[in-house]
C-alpha cells in the first residue's frame, strides 16, 4: 500500500549524556526536506542523523527536534576547553589594547560563551551507536503511522476509481443510443427540407457529425490510465508522482469526451468524472 507523507512519530531513552526524546513530524511535499531543532551537544551528530532519515524516506519535509534532560544520577565533571579560552582572551586583549575605554570584565562572563564548558566526558561513537538507535526507533513509529494513513487514502482513492469505471461504463453503454438518436435527428430535419437530397450526401453528413462526437479513444484510454492508477495503489513503493501523473491523464480525457458530448446525459457523466479525478488528485498529493 502507499504512504502518506503526513505523520508524526517519537522515540525516547538514555544516552551518554542524558535522557534524549525525539520527535518527527512530517507533511507533504514535493522532495525529501529536512529540519532539525538539536541541542548543542548533538550538532555534530547531525550529519549521520540526516542519513539516516534520507535511507528511510524518500519525499515529504520533515521536522526533527531533540530534547535532552540530564541525567540526575550521571556524575558530572566540568572542563575548560583551552584552546576557545585562548582564542577568546586573545580576542580580549586586542579590544582593550586598541580601545581604552573599555574594561576586560569579570572571568565569570565567559562561562556562559557556547562550548567553553565542556560538560563531562564521554565515547562519542558510543553517543552516536545510541542515537541513531532512537532516530531507527522513532522512525519506525513515523512509518507505521504514514502506512495506516496510506492505506485509508489508497481505500478512499479505489473508491473513486471504481466511480469512475461505473461512469465511463455508464458511457459506453450510452453511446449505441446517442448515435441512433443523432442518426434519427438529421434524417427528420432534412425530411422537412422540400427540396429533394442526394441520400450519398445525407450519409455522407451523417458520418461527419458521428465522427466529431467520436469518444471511443478517450473511453478506451480512460480504461488503461484507470487499471494502472489501481495496480500502482496496491503497490509499497512511493508512487505519489505516478499516480500524481496518471490524474493529470485522466482528467485531460475526461476534459475531451466532455467537449465532444452532445447529449446531456453524457455531458453529466463528463462532470461526474471530473469530480471524482478532482477527488483523487487532492488525495494523491498527500501520498510519498
């Protein structure tokens, strides 16, 4: 069955520095776009955490946040990082020097500058090992609710292709009378004319006039767009720009047997079938 890009899904346990949760939205959209909101900690991890998402899914934009909560239990140790510390006094030292009137300030200032304070110390593989555990897990849930949606729009959407089969059968069957009736028609207006026909002639614009409201082709590709639109929707791979595709096929030979109707009953059928591709399409845009 296909997927819906609309989901959400969330994954939570310990790491090496602390109780993480993750949560994953996602929405439609055209190609596989990534948003993180991450702690500092976790910023080099990003890269692999991207990866991952984009082994799993292949379109939608997706929304990653991470919250991490510190352990209450995990000893904590506190370290300078020197070589920032160095950069940093260095940067000090040439803003008084070059302007007088400013004062170096209190030590304890700089605690608060990013990265200074490197809390405690841990494997960072390990810390990695321990994420991507969770993004997996998180991901499994995203998943799970993506397919239970795809499959309610796969259900909705066979719905609307088998009331498009019943139109477009609805029209074939219509058709044999329509042509009788058109046929009846033209030979009661020229039988008002006084003046005598050539019956080769009045064949002749018989033939023309069925020709123009000919919709046998537009019938007939209906058909096929419409049992390949059902094959694609039992399938698990993403087929949202296949199906995306055979809408646009669809409603391009709904348009055209419309244009060629001359009788109300199959100018209604036209609509119907409009309606329901019209249906489809807003479904389809929501499929991965």
């Amino acid at each position: 069955m296909p997927k819906s890009m609309t989901a959400y899904g969330s994954a939570e346990g310990p790491t090496a520095i602390g109780h993480l949760r993750l949560e994953m939205r996602t929405v439609n959209h055209r190609f596989l776009e990534i948003s993180t909101k991450l702690p500092e900690e976790l910023r080099s991890l990003e890269p692999l955490m991207r990866e991952r998402i984009g082994q799993r899914l292949s379109r939608g934009k997706l929304d990653l946040s991470a919250r991490l909560r510190s352990d209450a239990e995990r000893p904590t140790t506190l370290t300078i990082n020197h070589a920032l510390l160095d950069q940093l006094t260095h940067l000090i030292d040439e803003l008084t020097h070059r302007n007088l009137g400013l004062t170096a300030g209190h030590a304890s200032d700089l605690l608060s500058w990013p990265g200074l304070v490197v809390t405690g110390e841990f494997d960072v593989e390990e810390l990695a090992k321990q994420v991507l555990v969770l993004v997996d897990r998180a991901l499994d849930s995203l998943e799970a609710q993506r397919e239970r949606e795809g499959k309610r729009l796969a259900e909705i959407m066979g719905e609307r292709v088998a009331g498009l089969r019943a139109s477009r059968e609805a029209a074939i069957e219509l058709l044999p009378t329509i042509r009788a009736g058109l046929r009846d028609k033209l030979n009661a207006k020229l039988a008002e004319i006084a003046a005598s026909v050539d019956p080769q002639r009045i064949e002749q614009e018989i033939v023309f006039a069925l020709q123009k409201m000919d919709v046998d082709e537009e019938l007939d590709r209906l058909g096929v767009h419409l049992e390949e639109m059902a094959r694609n929707l039992s399938r698990s791979e993403p087929v949202g720009r296949r199906l995306d595709f055979l809408t646009q096929e669809l409603h391009r030979e709904a348009n055209t047997f419309g244009s060629k109707s001359t009788d109300a009953r199959t100018s209604q059928l036209a609509v119907d079938m409009k309606v329901l591709i019209e249906q489809i399409r807003e479904q389809v845009q929501n499929l991965e």
